[in-house]
C-alpha cells in the first residue's frame, strides 16, 4: 500500500529559454502527516500548472459558479524553490467528487431533449479557503470582477445564474452574506445547518440536505437495541448543538435513557485548549461507554485530532454524517473512535455515475486544475524531454477506480447527492422560467435571453420535482419526507487505513419496532473487547426484583430489591412488583404466581382423621356409660343427684362430641351456621345441666339440716328449670347472631404458603365471644356453686366431682382464647374442635368416671342399705 515516486530532475534545456522543471512528487499511502487523502506537491517552476487557471471550467450558455474546498494550507518545507503558497497547498482527494458530480449532472441535463431547448449549462468551480481572508477572494471576482470592488462590476456580461457551496455551514454562512445582497440564488449541498435557516438573513439560500428530523429517533433506537441506557453527549456550541441536544434529551427521556454528561464546545472560546483537556477528562472518568457526537468538522475538527493525540479507551461513538474521518491519523486506532457508528442520509445510487468517473480523464476536461493536480499526484506522467507535463505520458488506460477505496470512492457520496439534485433543481427552475418567458413573449419578439439571478430566484423558491432516482426534491420543510439513515461502521486496518460498512439502516416510515435494522455480526468493536460494549449506570434488576431509585441521581442509577411476600417481577428493570391474585401464590424465586391449592381440614387428612376419630370414640364411650347408667338405674349410686339430670348431661356430651364434626370437610353455608349454633346451644345444655346438678347437691343438703325451710324448693323440682332457661337464653343469642351477621364460607390466603385455606368465617366476632362469654359465665357460675358444696357431708356427694370438671373446662376454655388468636389456617380449626373434645371429655371423665368404676369394679359400694347403715353407725357414734 506505499508507492514512493520520484520524478527525476529534468535536464536543462537552455535553447527553450526556460527555467528548469523540478517536480517532486510523492504518493504514500498513510505515512506521516499523510493519510492517502491528501497529497503535497511541490510545483515550483512547473509552468503547465503555473499557466493555468485555478478554477475548472465547462462553457455553456448558463453558468453555475461553485465554491469547494478542494485543497487545504500546508507548506512544504522540503521544497527550497517554493515561493508561494498557492504552489504548496494540499491538495483533498475525497473533495473532488463535488467536482465530478456538478460536471455529471450538467452533462445529463444538457443532453436530456426535454430540458433547456436550444441551451446548455456549463460550470465555474473555485477553491475555497476555510477560516482565512482569501475565503471571499473567488466569490468577490466572481461576482465583480478580477478588481474586487463591491457594488461595482468589472464584468461585461455575467453569465452565472447561481452558486453552489459546501460542505461547510460557516463557509456558506459568510459566503451567503455576500450573496444574499443581490439575492444571488445560493444552493448549500453540507449538512442542513439550521443557522442557514434564517430566511431574513439568507432570503436566497436554499439547502439541499433534508433536514434531521429523525436524527434523535434513530439514535436512540440504535441505544436501544444494544441495551444502552448511560450515554454521553458533546455537541458544538451553536444552533445546531443547542437544537441536537434538545431533541435528544426529549427523546431519551421518553425511553428512560440518561444522559450522564453533556458537553457543548466552541472553536470561540478563549481557552479553548483548556476546555479541549475537561472534556476529555469528562469523557475518560465517566462510566458511561457510549459518547453521542453531533457536529460537523469546522466545529469540532480541533477536538478530533486532540483526542487522536490522547486515546479515549473503551469508548463507542455514535456520531453524524458530518463528520470527516480522513484527517485520522495512522496511528489512531487503538482507541474507540476509530470505530464509530454513523448515520448517513439514505440515498438511491444514481446509475451511470460510476462509469462517468471511471471515463474521466484530463483530456476531457482540460480547463480543470484540480484534475490535472489529481492525476498528476496519482500516477506518473511527467517528461524528460519537456518542460511541462505531457498527459500522454500517462498510462492511456489510467482511470480514477485505480485509486483505492479509502483514497478516492466510485460510488455517489452525499455531498455529491445534493450537488446532484441542486443542479437540477436550477435546471427545473431555468425550464419554467424560460416556458415562462415564452407565454409572455411577443410574437414578433423570440429571442430567448439569459435570465438574471434574481428572475432565477422567483421561480426557484415554489419548484418542486422527483429526481431520477424518484426521491422528491422541495424546499418546504413543513412538506419535507423524513429521511431514512444508513448506519455505517468504520473497519480498520494498519497504516491508517479505514473503509466503511453497512451494517444497518433505519427507516421512520416502517412499523414501530422494525425501524431499526443491524447486522450486528458485521460491527467491529474495540480492540479487545469480546463482545458487544456495555452502557449502564447499574446493572439491570433480573426477574424477581424491582428498581429502587438512588437518591440525587439519574433514574437509570438504581439498586435492586427483592419483591415483597406474594409479589412478583417477571421482567427485567421493573419498576414495581405486581401482586399475586388471592387465588395464586408467588414461588421462592418471586417471578411467576402458581394456582393455590384449595386447603381444609378434611377427614383424610391425618389431623382430620385423628380428630374424627377422637370425637367417634368419645361419643361411643358417652353412649356406653348412658348404657351403663340405664342399666344400673336403681342403683344408689345412679339415683343419687337427680337421675335424669346425669341422662340429660350424658347425652348432651354424645352431642357435643359429634358437634366436632361438622368442624371437619368442606365448609358450606349450612356446616357453617350448624357448627356454631350446635356448638353454643348443646354445651350449654351440658353446662346448664352441671349447674343444675350442683344446685340440686346444695338444696339436698340444705333440705336434710334441722330448721331449714328449703325442702320444697327440692321437691318442687326448681333445678330441672335451669336448663331450659339457661338453654333458652343461649337460644336467643344465636338467633341474633344469625339474624344480624351469620357465619358464611370464607378463603385465607395467607397463612399457608402455596394454599388457599377454605374456612368459616364467624361474621360477628362480637356475638361469637358473646356465645362463649355466656358459656363462661355458666361454667364459672357451676364452679363456684360445687366449690362451696365439695365438703358437703353426705352420700355419694358428687360435687368434688362437678368442682374438678368445671374446672378442667374453664381451663381449656380459658387456654383456647389466646391459642386460637395465635393459631391460623387449618391448625385454627383443629385447635377449636380439640377445644370441644377436650372440655368436652373433662366433664365425662372428671364427672362420670368415679360412677362407673363403683357401678362396674366394685359393686358391693352400690347398694342403698349397705350405706344407710354404715352411716347410722357413724351418726350414733358421733
């Protein structure tokens, strides 16, 4: 890739009279200060170039005069002959594809029948000078003549009809100030500025790049794809920074993409340099792995060859089409900037343009300089025997595709679109104009003048046309297409050398979600990186957890935090957990909600069938010692403390042991109703029928004393109306209880994990704890009655018995509150029918056991007068 020429000093001819030819050419592909893109030449004495005109010329009826960059300062100091600079300047290859793209449009138009009858276009291309006093050189003689006095034209005729310039926004700024004073119709073919927007200051100047409308969108698309959410902004300190920065920032924010710096730098600024070495330093120590660059080369163009000075590792950039690469140095590829993705207006390639570049040659366009400089920097075609360059020296099959791809492209750039589309908009707006011209015209007067840049400017402004490619070309901005970006990646290799890629396109125009297109197999990252770049503040919260915002920083700085009991994340960066439905559960990785399985206390269950089981057995054991007591009905013993009361107790306690199994099942409205009232009317019957029995032990007692008067209270019979009273009391509680708020099937789904518990729900709480508050005071009244009457003397005085079971029945009462609150789910339940058992065989044992072990093992103990006399004996010998 290095080709080294040097054209040896040509003898001495001094029959010619002429000064020697010394032509010292040198073509190195990347070496030292050039990169391929630009070359030095030194052409001291060269009189063939010294002769010749610095501008490239067409004739044709209509001119359009163009003003390109087309070479930049910087002497040779190798060349001792050079006295100017005009013959030391550098010259950019990239650039003069403007040159041939005006030239191939001029040329389509002027054969196309169609347009222009009877006249051609031509063309006058000057080099522009960025940033110096000759920057108004060419413009001044173009307009005024070779004497450069304003408002006075040394021009005999003029037949320029507009000017193009390029790409530079400043350069067309300060040229279209001059130009918009005779409202001289200027067409910019660089990026869209929006300082140039200013109709009032520009009142002629039309810009044929589309507008970036979608810039932001697309941008922040491509963030999206890859994940990026912590980006770095630096944009120029002017209108078109300040306009970037505002619709970037808006549309980050509507896809929750923060901004971790933003930087605005100005080629104004005083201390520049200094403000050059913050902003790298921004760049370096910020987290943030992906840096948005929006600005054009005059702009920026000084912070770019500082950062290639000082690598920014690690680092992409997304940057616009604005920006120019050639200036790179060989050496700048270690950094990320080599690397960058670009957007680039989408444009259709525009047939026949390669094969007219391949075609050219100095030969057909021997009023051009910038041709010939080209040629004469790319191959070899000087003589020995002359004193000028003889271009049949060259190879006769030389051709600009011969040049490499980095040094000089084939294909249409976007520049050269523009270019493009303006000389045919002139030409559309001359074809009007002149149909025009020939409506108006006399019949006796036909002659067709050239039009004035002024007459041009009427009709240009309202014109309006598809292109041959059929993309519309108008000025209103308002009616303006969006643009459509292709996505650019820069490949690097040794000595500098670079060549892009197409690795994605974005179109506005597609479905939302499909604007976006990457091979992202085709991007080339970092050295050393293996795989896709990573931009995050913090890494994204996986399933299972939400963001939790960090205080006085950017909403992408978050913390992640476990959901909540029963919530779940089932994405990624959520922002809030979502809650289970009752009738579903969260599992231990809190990202998905499963089915809760429906959970009571069923008779197969263990605990189900235990308590079934228990309550079975004790209601059999009631029922044989009420078989017992009937069969043993004259017994002392049975007789003794009302019989009937022990058969209305023992079968009271059968019911209050079966009462328990409507604890057991399935619950439904009916279970529901029947469990609480079962339970509250039947032990009260039983408690009732304790108290009614301690009554009876006290007025026995009381009846058999000397001088008491209570014999007939005994044999009225007033204990047996304990029951029904006591009964009936209870029997009014539950109807109000039913009638105001009964128990009805309720679900608990939060005291089993994974369960949703079916149970019955009480209703009124305040009822229910006025059922058992009513059972409380009952046992309480039975304890403290049969406490007084345990030390009663007499036969077969049970109330040490009802003492002990009332006993044991508060205490499970009293031990079943505090347990029951505690306790949740099944267990709850099963602590309530262990509750009815338990009370429930205290009052059988503690009352009924004594009974059937004298009725059963020792009989002799039973008989009525057996103990009438041994207590006879006893009273006698007392």
């Amino acid at each position: 890739l290095r080709v080294e020429t040097t054209a040896q000093q040509l003898p001495r001819r001094e029959a010619m009279g002429k000064s020697s030819i010394h032509c010292e050419l040198m073509v190195e592909f990347g070496k030292g200060e050039d990169t391929g893109l630009v070359r030095t030449m030194s052409l001291a004495g060269t009189s063939c170039f010294s002769t010749m005109k610095h501008r490239a010329h067409m004739d044709g009826d209509v001119m359009i005069t163009g003003f390109f960059p087309l070479n930049t300062l910087g002497i040779d100091h190798s060349n001792s002959h050079a006295s100017r600079q005009e013959e030391n300047k550098m010259f950019i290859f990239k650039n003069y594809q403007s040159v041939l793209a005006l030239a191939f449009a001029i040329e389509e138009i002027n054969k196309n029948p169609d347009l222009l009858h009877n006249m051609t276009l031509g063309f006058d291309i000057y080099d522009v000078e960025f940033r110096t006093w000759t920057m108004f050189k060419n413009p001044f003689t173009c307009l005024f003549g070779k004497y450069q006095i304003p408002n006075y034209s040394c021009m005999r005729e003029s037949r320029s009809i507009a000017v193009l310039t390029g790409p530079s926004g400043i350069t067309s700024d300060q040229i279209g100030t001059l130009l918009g004073l005779y409202r001289f119709p200027q067409l910019t073919f660089g990026p869209f500025d929006h300082a140039l927007s200013d109709h009032n200051k520009f009142p002629a100047l039309y810009q044929m790049a589309p507008k970036d409308s979608s810039i932001a969108i697309a941008m922040v698309s491509l963030l999206l794809h890859f994940s990026w959410n912590w980006v770095g902004l630096l944009t120029s300190q002017d209108e078109n920074g300040a306009w970037i920065l505002a619709e970037l920032k808006e549309e980050m924010a509507k896809n929750r993409v923060c901004v971790a710096y933003e930087l605005m730098i100005s080629t104004q600024d005083t201390s520049y340099i200094f403000k050059l070495m913050a902003v790298h330093k921004e760049i370096n120590l910020s987290s943030a792995s992906v840096l948005i660059i929006y600005g054009d080369n005059d702009s920026l163009i000084a912070l770019v060859i500082f950062i290639e000075q000082i690598f920014i590792l690690g680092k992409v950039c997304i940057v616009n089409s604005q920006w120019d690469f050639t200036m790179k140095r060989k050496y700048f590829m270690l950094g990320s900037l080599h690397i960058p993705l670009i957007f680039t207006h989408h444009h259709v390639e525009v047939s026949g343009f390669t094969e007219f570049v391949k075609a050219v040659k100095p030969s057909k366009y021997p009023e051009d300089i910038f041709l010939a400089r080209l040629w004469f920097l790319s191959f070899n075609c000087s003589d020995s025997e002359s004193d000028c360059i003889t271009w049949d020296n060259c190879a006769h099959d030389a051709s600009l595709d011969w040049l490499p791809v980095h040094i000089f492209e084939m294909t249409m750039s976007g520049d050269s679109y523009n270019i493009y589309n303006a000389v045919h908009a002139v030409a559309q707006a001359l074809h009007e104009m002149f149909l025009h011209q020939r409506e108006v015209q006399t019949m006796g007067n036909r002659k067709q003048r050239v039009p004035s840049p002024e007459e041009l400017h009427t009709f240009l402004k309202s014109i309006q046309f598809y292109n041959r490619t059929r993309d519309q070309v108008i000025w209103d901005e308002k009616r303006q297409l969006e643009t459509e970006y292709d996505i650019l990646n820069i490949w690097n290799f040794p000595e500098g050398l670079a060549l892009e890629v197409k690795v994605g396109k974005f179109s506005p125009y597609a479905p939302h979600g499909n604007q976006m297109s990457l091979s992202e197999d085709m991007v080339e990252w970092a050295i050393g990186t293996t795989g896709t770049p990573q931009s995050v503040c913090s890494e994204s919260c996986g399933p299972g957890f939400r963001k939790s915002p960090q205080e006085e920083k950017a909403a992408c700085c978050f913390d992640c935090t476990p959901c909540s009991e029963n919530e779940i994340a089932n994405g990624t960066d959520m922002e809030q957990c979502v809650k289970c439905p009752d009738h579903q559960y969260a599992n231990t990785q809190k990202n998905q909600c499963f089915l809760r399985a429906a959970s009571f206390l069923a008779f197969e269950d263990p605990l189900g069938i235990t308590l079934a089981c228990m309550a079975l057995c004790f209601s059999m054991l009631t029922a044989a010692v009420l078989g017992v007591f009937v069969k043993h009905q004259d017994t002392a013993i049975v007789k003794a403390n009302n019989r009937a009361l022990s058969y209305i107790l023992l079968i009271s306690l059968i019911f209050c042991f079966l009462c328990s199994l409507l604890f057991l099942g399935h619950p439904n409205e009916v279970t529901c109703i029947l469990q609480q009232v079962t339970f509250g009317v039947v032990f009260t019957v039983a408690v009732s029928t304790v108290l009614a029995k301690t009554v009876t032990v006290v007025l026995a007692f009381k009846a058999t004393s000397p001088g008491r008067r209570m014999r007939w209270l005994l044999v009225s019979g007033v204990p047996n109306f304990i029951i029904p009273i006591c009964t009936l009391i209870q029997v009014t509680l539950c109807g109000l209880w039913l009638g105001t708020s009964p128990p009805f099937v309720d679900t608990d789904a939060h005291s089993e994990h994974g369960h949703i518990i079916i149970l019955c729900n009480k209703g009124s709480l305040t009822a229910f704890y006025s059922v058992l508050g009513y059972l409380g005071s009952l046992a309480l009244a039975s304890f403290t009655v049969a406490f007084l009457a345990r030390k009663l003397p007499d036969t077969f005085n049970e109330a040490k018995s009802l003492t002990f079971s009332m006993l044991v029945f508060c205490s499970v009462w009293l031990t079943f509150l505090p347990v029951y609150h505690s306790a949740k789910g099944k267990v709850m339940v099963a602590v309530e029918v262990f509750s009815i058992l338990a009370s429930s065989a205290g009052l059988l044992g503690c009352i009924f056991a004594p009974k059937c072990y004298t009725i059963l093992l020792v009989p002799n103990r039973n008989p009525l007068y057996g103990f009438r006399v041994k207590d006879s004996r006893r009273t006698k010998h007392s």
